[in-house]
C-alpha cells in the first residue's frame, strides 16, 4: 500500500506542476506514463542492489523478485493513475482543464482511500483509520495548497 500512495503523490505532483502552463493532453497523458515506468525502474533497481546487498550476493530469489515486481507495479499504477483523465482528454471525451481538475482531485481521494485502506488491512478501527486517511490526504492537500499559494 505504501508503493501506491508513493506512485499516487508523484502522479498528482506532476500534474499539478504541469496545470498552469499544459501542453496537450497526450503530451501529458505521456509524461505520467513515461514517470511512471521511469521510477518504477528505478525503483526496481534499487530493490534488487538491496536485496543483493543484504544477502552478499548477486541475484535474488523468484519469491522475492516477485514481491518486489508487485510492489514497483502498485508505483507504476499509482502514478499513471491520472493519465486517464489526460487520454480522455486527448479523444476529446473531457476538456483539458476537466482532466486537470479531475486528476487533482482523484488523487487526492485516491490518497485518502489509501489510507484508510491500509490502516484498516492493519487492522485499525474507523476512527484511527480516518486519521491515516486524513494524513495520506494531507499530503496531496499540502501539494494543491502550495501551488495554489505560488500562483
């Protein structure tokens, strides 16, 4: 759950980097698919020399590669979540400006289930669960009230 709320915020953060100044739909629906793959190798990566690291030796185990291609999925996921909006977009189903807003704030709900969700697959009540939601939806809020205040 943690991979996608990462994926989830570098997704909303390069749309709301990209919102005052848009190039076209499909340039933007590109970028979040291109971020996405782009970090999730990377991620990838990472994992693998760390899990070397940690066994002194090169290669991992099927079972731990698997766990860690699922984990750099949910990332991949999470941060080409908005490029549908942006696809939309580009076939001329939404305006530019109604991906835009659609994107942020999906992103930001997406975020909040998120937390929620984990904290209950923790096994959190609702209250406590509501918290993790309000402060996975913080970091989206934090984001949009930034850019909000530079422009």
């Amino acid at each position: 759950m943690s991979r996608i709320i990462y994926g989830a915020t570098i997704g909303l953060a390069l749309v709301v980097a990209l919102q005052d100044h848009p190039p076209s739909a499909s340039v933007v629906a590109g970028t979040l698919v291109g971020t996405a793959l782009a970090v999730g190798l990377a991620e990838l990566y990472g994992d693998v020399l760390g899990a070397e690291a940690r066994s002194r030796r090169i290669g991992i185990a099927r079972e731990e590669l698997s766990q860690v291609l699922g984990a750099v999925a949910a990332t991949c996921v999470g941060t080409a979540f908005p490029a549908l909006f942006f696809m939309l977009a580009a076939l001329g189903v939404l305006h530019l400006g109604t991906a835009f807003d659609l994107a942020k704030w999906s992103g930001l709900a997406l975020l909040s289930l998120y937390g929620f969700c984990a904290a209950r697959l923790a096994g959190a009540g609702i209250s406590m669960s509501l918290v993790h939601a309000s402060a996975a939806g913080a970091i989206g809020g934090i984001l949009i009230a930034i850019k909000s205040l530079l422009h």
